[in-house]
C-alpha cells in the first residue's frame, strides 16, 4: 500500500513538516530539576527524530519554577539559562530532518503542590549539592503522604471549584494579579523558546490542566473578565495567544492542544464542563486569534479514559471529534485516536478526518515507525497495545527520581544502549525454551546481539500467557505484542520451532552457549483452601477460553486482580450471579486504577458483588467460606462453582536437569515469578544483556 498523504510534508503556520506524523507530548520524567534537557531526554527524542518523526512536541514545560510545576523533573522555559541547552536540543533534532516544538503547560488544579511549593528551594540546591535530589526523592512519598492530609500550600486554579479526580488537595482561585503574571510567563517562555531556536510553541489547553480550567464552565466559575460567559472564559488565552503574537510575530508557529470535549457525558455526568459543540466555537476562535494548528484531544482527569485510552477501545474511535473541527477551521488540525497502523493513518487522512497524525505512544513503543513504513517494511512495526505501562510507571517512577517506561520498547529512557547492543555474538548458538511473550522478546534480544538463535514452544502457537489475555472481552489487541515479535523475529532470522518440546536430552545435543528458560506459569490452586481441588472449581485460563462454560450459577471468583476481573465479566455474559472476593481492603490492589475503572463501566452494570477484606478460607459443594478481616466473622458466600484467580507460580521443569551441565542457563518472565506483560518483556531483556 503507498502512504502517499502520510509521507507528504504539510505547513504549520511557517513551518514545513516533512510528513503528516506528530509525536504529541507524553512526559517522561528524563529532564534535570531545572528544567534543562539532560543527554538521556535527548538521546530519547532523537531516536525518534532519526525514526522519520515529521514533528516533534517532548513532554510538558513549565512556564515558571513556582505555580506551573508539575514533575521535578520536567521541561522548563522559565529562566533565560535554558535557552541554549534547548538550542542544543533543537539542533540535535534539526540535524535528523525534523521539527521540535515545546508543550508549554500548566497543572492548575490536577498539579501536586508537593513538586509544585518545593521546586524553587530545590533547584539552586541540586545544583550545588546533585546527591541531595535522591534524598528529596526518598521523601516524596512522607510529602504526597502530607498533601493527601491537606498538610500543604494551595495550588492555583481559576476557582474555588471542585478538586479534580486526581491531583491537587488544595487549591485557592486566582487573582488578577496572578492571572496577569502568569500570562506574562507564558509568553516569556514563548519568546525563550523562539531564540532558542525551537520551531514552534504548543499551549496546552486540554486534559483539565489550567489553560482547560479558564475554558470550562466546571471549573471556571469566576464572575469578573476572566469568567462569566464563554468569551470571558475564552480570555486568559487570548491575552496568552496575543502576548506570544506581540512577542514573536505573527510568523512564529503557534498550536493549541485543545479538549474539544470534556466528555462528562461518557461517564453519566451530562451537563458538566462543555461538550463538542462548545469546543468547535473554541476552535473558531482560536483561528481568528491566530492560532496555526489545533492539536484536538478530549476528556480531563476526572474522565481519564476518554484522553488516554486502555486496551478495550477499538483504534479511530475519536475520529467524529477531528472531523467535527475540521469542519470549521480551515487551519490544520492534529488528532491522536488511538491510531496504531499506517493503513489507519493514511485512510484518515484520505478521507478528511485530520491533517497530521498525533500519537506519543505509537512512537514511544516503536521510534522508527516512520521509517519502516518508509522503507516499506510497514509489518515490522511495533504496536502500540494500549496497556497504559507507560502512565503507570511514569506516575510512580517520576516520584523517585526515574523515568517512564515502555512494556515492549525496554530502550526507551536508555536509546543509546538499547539502539547499539554490543555485537558479541559471533553466531554461537542460544535455545530458547517457551514462546510466550517473555520468551519471544529473549529471543530477539540476544539475536540483536549476533547470536545464533533457535526458539522451541511446545504448542502449535506462541503466545503463552498473552493468548490468554487476549481472549478476555475487547483485549484481542494484545495479540499484537505476540505478532510484532514474531515479525521481529523472523526478520533477524531467528529459528522458530512450533509443535516442539524441548527436553534436556535434546538441549544438550546442542551444545548451545546459552539456554534461556521461559517457560511460564500455571494457576496456583492453594492447598491450605480446603476444597480447591473439588470439582467445582476452576481457574481463569478454563473460563476466558471458554473450555468450561457456567450458566445461571452463583459464581465466587476469588482474587480481583486484572485476570479475576477479567473472568468476572466472562461470567457475566452467560447468566451467573458474580461476587468478586478479595483478601485485600480494596478491589484489584496495586493495579493501575485506569484499567480498574475500565473493567467497573461494564462490571458494575452487569450486577457484579465486590467483596474486598474477604479471604476464602474453604469451598463446600454450595458456597464459598470466607473469613471478614475486619470483624472476623465467618461468612458462607452462595457459589455453585468458585473460580480461583490467585495468580500463576513458576513452571521451569528443565531448570534442575540442566543445572551445572550448561554454563549460562537464565529463567525469564513467569518462569521467574508472575508479572504483567511489561514485566515479562522488561525481565526477559535484562537477564540476556547480562549474559556475558
């Protein structure tokens, strides 16, 4: 298929783009405190400048060290000394053939004033002293722990509205006073970018951040200037978009990322914020004030899904809201929507839906995915599956001083190394045992290496694990994962033997330089449940491969992890009455809450029971005996058959017969200990660049 739109180069404004690809912004927390780009962040977007990337727009920066904090470790354009360490980013991308363009951002009320109140002491401290930032990242856990206890300085918002879904504990509403200086920051950040040789400034005025916060009727609730009608909550950016024009001239590019609806109505909560409707007279405006380009985004925090979506959500699900501003602007309109294949970028651009095709994450998973499509290898791409690895880790890794991560690119964050493994193979031979998915990324590991590579999985397919997951309701996507590595695999020449047990006898008769195990996990049935083994129990992989189909049954399913949620809706389907035990005080602890919340929209509605603090004790040919960790009383739950969804133990039955017989001998993913697919892929590519 030719990609004759996706390839061509398009204007913004001045600027030329080479292709109609954006990498839109996603933070990675790989800056320094004061904002400057450290050598990992540009390694990071270079290799993505050098992957074909048309435009590039790194993750957010601040416009001052005090209020418009979001991360220690972000972006920032608030003091002159950025300047020409930003200059030596830009020509570090220039030099690649593509644009840099910074997200000048501000948190408002989804901010955490234990970065935003502390930054300004911190940063001429790091600077003298570098090894007291890991002190201050060891006691960020004691300040988010005060902030939750409102023990903290307010944040700014533009009302004393409600507090969002997720962010600050306290806000205060702005002055004028505080309006008009941090207008002035914006647009002095805007002039710094221009000298430093940034090609265009982007505002972000979406996902409920404060520039969203003005726009909307939720939280703007101000009744002088800035608020009161739609042209008063309009006003804070066009004073900024005016400033930066005033500033550096009407010829500097200029791009609003904007929430064209806040999408309260998806959640059951019509009538707050402002809809389609709305965004489209915004984006009218925005035109007439000047503005080049309109990024179109959705949702804020409180509607967390609609902007940043998981798995379950179908690829160009959002298109209607590109094409809907299309309809009334006439400058070019970039749009992320889930868009993972170039066959689904070129036919949105085709068929009139957007101009330029924004996505962080495609090129987050694969940095060359313009090159290979270039090139015409578009089927090595790797996709993106939307496991929202990268959010969660960079929400808990930015708290300690780390950087977000990637559940299938182990590179990002460490390019130079990932991009150039040594070459010490020398076609000597590795066996690789289980193609699940920790087995396939093993495989092309060590094959990137030089290494002669044979893989044997004792199945007719590869998957293991994966294949399971992916059979749950609206998860088919994570196939992807299996697929890409497969694709992968077959292009670095790896030996794939399907159908194939792989013994100690035949291992042996290799004699290969290394074995690595990966060879997964099986259900854990507890022995200390009295009655795990009754007949009328099972585990999840019997129910979501629909082995074993339960109808019109009172069904206990125990543990509420992913997996035991998962298996819950399974259930659902076919007339059961589902409670969902848990030992924990809460539902699926320690999993990332967007994926929670997305399993709740369809498991709430089906009349799913949650029974957190719960822990099953014995199963009786009628019902489930469970202890109530709080009052300790025991409660006999109705089941005609319980589900046991308590994770999977290691199964390596080749490790003790090869022990001692080959020298380099790892186990990787399951065969370890269970773990998601980030883990999987992440423990399979550390243990074979350890090998040595």
């Amino acid at each position: 298929m030719a990609y004759d739109m996706l390839l061509s180069p398009m204007k913004i404004g001045t600027m030329t783009v080479r292709n109609r690809t954006v990498m839109t912004a996603a933070e990675m927390s790989l800056g320094r405190t004061d904002g400057c780009p450290t050598e990992k962040l540009m390694d990071y977007y270079e290799e993505r400048a050098k992957g074909g990337v048309g435009l590039i727009i790194p993750g957010i920066c601040r416009v001052n060290d005090m209020g418009a904090a979001s991360t220690f470790t972000q972006l920032s354009m608030s003091r002159d000394e950025n300047i020409e360490p930003m200059r030596v980013f830009a020509e570090r991308i220039h030099a690649h053939g593509a644009k840099l363009c910074l997200q000048l951002h501000h948190p408002g009320r989804q901010g955490y004033a234990s970065s935003i109140n502390t930054l300004p002491v911190i940063i001429p401290i790091v600077k003298r002293f570098p090894r007291v930032l890991d002190a201050l990242f060891r006691c960020t856990p004691l300040l988010l722990g005060l902030e939750e206890k409102k023990i903290c300085m307010s944040v700014q918002s533009p009302s004393n509205c409600e507090l969002s879904a997720h962010g600050a504990t306290r806000i205060h509403a702005m002055s004028r006073r505080e309006i008009k200086h941090l207008i002035r920051d914006f647009v002095d950040a805007a002039e710094r970018c221009q000298k430093a040789g940034v090609d265009a400034v982007e505002l972000h005025g979406g996902h409920g951040y404060l520039i969203q916060q003005f726009l909307s009727p939720n939280t703007n609730l101000r009744t002088d200037e800035y608020g009161g009608d739609f042209e008063g909550r309009l006003r804070f950016l066009r004073e900024i978009i005016e400033g930066i024009r005033a500033r550096c001239g009407r010829d500097y590019p200029l791009i609003v990322r904007l929430t064209v609806d806040e999408m309260y109505a998806a959640v059951g909560k019509s009538g707050k914020g402002y809809d389609l409707e709305t965004g489209k007279k915004i984006a009218k405006r925005l035109e007439e004030l000047g503005v080049d380009a309109i990024n179109v985004t959705c949702a804020c925090y409180d509607v967390y899904n609609r902007w940043l979506e998981p798995t379950s959500y179908e690829p160009g699900w959002r298109a209607y809201l590109a094409k809907e501003i299309k309809s009334v602007v006439t400058i070019p309109v970039i749009a992320v929507n889930f868009i993972r294949s170039p066959e689904q970028a070129e036919r949105q651009l085709e068929e009139g839906y957007q101009d330029f095709i924004g996505s962080a994450r495609s090129f987050i998973c694969d940095p060359h995915w313009v090159e290979k499509v270039e090139s015409g290898h578009a089927e090595q791409i790797r996709r993106c599956i939307g496991c929202l690895h990268c959010i969660s880790s960079f929400m808990t890794n930015a708290k300690v001083g780390k950087s977000g991560e990637c559940a299938l690119n182990p590179g990002v964050g460490q390019e130079r190394a990932y991009e150039n493994p040594p070459q010490d193979g020398n076609g000597r031979l590795v066996a690789v045992v289980g193609g699940g998915i920790a087995g396939l990324a093993a495989a092309e590991t060590m094959a990137r290496r030089g290494f002669r590579v044979e893989l044997f999985e004792r199945s007719d397919e590869p998957g293991g694990q994966v294949k399971t997951a992916a059979a749950c309701n609206l998860k088919g996507k994570l196939l992807w994962c299996v697929e890409d590595r497969l694709a992968s695999l077959r292009a670095l020449g790896v030996a794939l033997h399907f159908g194939v047990e792989a013994t100690a006898d035949s291992l042996l008769a290799l004699q290969p330089w290394a074995v690595i195990l990966a060879t997964g996990g099986e259900p854990v049935r507890p022995r200390s449940i009295r009655g795990a083994d009754a007949a009328n129990v099972y585990t999840p992989p019997e129910i979501i491969h629909r082995r074993t189909v339960l109808r019109d049954q009172n069904v206990v399913v125990a543990g509420s992890g992913m997996t035991g949620l998962e298996t819950a809706e399974i259930l659902n389907e076919t007339g059961n009455r589902v409670t969902v035990i848990e030992m924990a005080d809460e539902i699926a602890p320690g999993t990332w809450f967007q994926l929670v919340d997305d399993e709740m929209e369809r498991l709430v509605p089906a009349g799913t029971q949650f029974r957190p603090g719960m822990q099953l004790l014995a199963i009786e040919p009628d019902c489930a005996v469970v202890i109530d960790k709080k009052t300790h009383a025991l409660v006999r739950l109705p089941a005609d058959s319980v589900v046991l969804s308590l994770g999977v133990r290691p199964v390596h039955p080749l490790l003790d017969k090869l022990k001692g017989k080959i020298e380099n001998l790892v186990c990787v993913g399951d065969a370890v200990s269970s773990g998601t697919i980030a883990d999987a892929v992440h423990s399979a590519y550390d243990a074979c660049m350890k090998l040595r």
